[in-house]
C-alpha cells in the first residue's frame, strides 16, 4: 500500500513539475498583432533626411533597462486613446541634443509605440506595435531617434522602427525588421558607419 502511495506521488508530482515547466517555456513567448498599418510611418530615404527631420531633437546612444510599463496616450490631434510603453533608458553617449536639459547621469524615460500586455492565466504577451515598432529589449544597446511631445512631458521614439537601431547586434526581433524591409537595413547600415559602431 505504501509503495502504490510513493508511486502516486511521485507520479503527481512529476506530472505538476512538468506542467511548470511547459507553462513557464509557452509564457515567455511574444504574439504580435499591429494595431496601425506601416503605411502610415514616416519613411525617410536616408540618413542625412531622418537626422534633420523637424521633429527629432534628440538622438542618443543608450541601453534599455527593465524597467518599463504601459501609459495611456491621448493624442493631441485627436480624441484618440491608446496604450504606449513608458521605458527607462540610461544614457550612454548624447550625440544630438535639442537644448532640453538632459541629464547624461540619469536615466532618460521614453515612450515607445507598442504596447504589451499579459495574457492572463492563458500562457505569453500579446504585443501590440505602431508602425513596425517592437518593444526595445532590456540589456541591449540602440541608437534612438526622438521627438519631444510637451502634453506627455516625454521623448517619443521619432518615426517608428526607424527611430530606433540595435548597435550590439543582440536584438533578434529586429533582425526580422532588417530581413523584410530593405530602407530601415540601409538606413541601419548608415547608422553603424556614421557612428562607427559594429555589429
């Protein structure tokens, strides 16, 4: 009796750790559904274009830290409401500033065009992206592009995914973005020799 006892057991309790397992694996992954159509971004055919672009008053070099959590946005043109994800970058290098003060030493809050959100007690994030954009990952180092928006008191990524540029070659997810759109790869391309980064 003992032993029908310790087999079920451990058979339960096999059973729950593998159940663990699966859904810890199955609740890490992203799912993407596009809330705006990419015809709607801004496309600039160069760099010299997206550098000089009225609204871009601030570009820098920074690492992406982990702490970042969703804002709701109203549109200053428009009663439209959304979700935007509010994230801490810690300036590594102002290369562009527009006279706002920014303190190198602290880290830059900054919005991005894409929003994520937990899918409950079903397993994984339903990430919802603006104009190509995905979530900066944490750790990684990019080169952003942005603009200054007064009603939010924060710096927008400018441009969609073509304000942002991952320079440690560590961002698989944008990796997607260079394969399928051939001017944000050039542009990208432009980035890294300009700044004499690598890959």
């Amino acid at each position: 009796m003992n032993r029908r006892i310790s087999v079920t057991l451990l058979a339960t309790l096999s059973l729950c750790l593998i159940i663990t397992i699966a859904y810890s694996i199955a609740d890490k992954k992203v799912t993407v559904k596009p809330v705006h159509a990419s015809t709607w971004q801004i496309q600039h055919k160069n760099l010299e274009e997206l550098e000089s672009a009225r609204d871009v008053g601030l570009i820098i070099e920074g690492t992406v830290t982990n702490n970042t959590n969703p804002r709701k946005i109203e549109s200053q043109n428009s009663p439209v409401k959304y979700t935007a994800m509010l994230t801490e970058i810690k300036i590594d290098k102002i290369i562009k500033s527009d006279g706002k003060v920014v303190d190198q030493s602290k880290p830059l809050l900054i919005l991005e065009p894409t929003y994520i959100e937990d899918n409950g007690l079903m397993p994984g994030k339903t990430e919802y992206p603006m104009f190509n954009y995905y979530k900066a990952s944490p750790g990684n180092k990019y080169i952003f592009y942005l603009s200054w928006d007064e009603k939010q008191q924060a710096y927008w990524v400018y441009a969609g995914s073509q304000g942002r540029y991952n320079i440690d070659g560590k961002d698989q997810r944008e990796k997607e973005i260079e394969t399928t759109q051939e001017n944000y790869r050039n542009l990208k391309i432009s980035v890294l020799e300009k700044y004499r980064l690598t890959k």
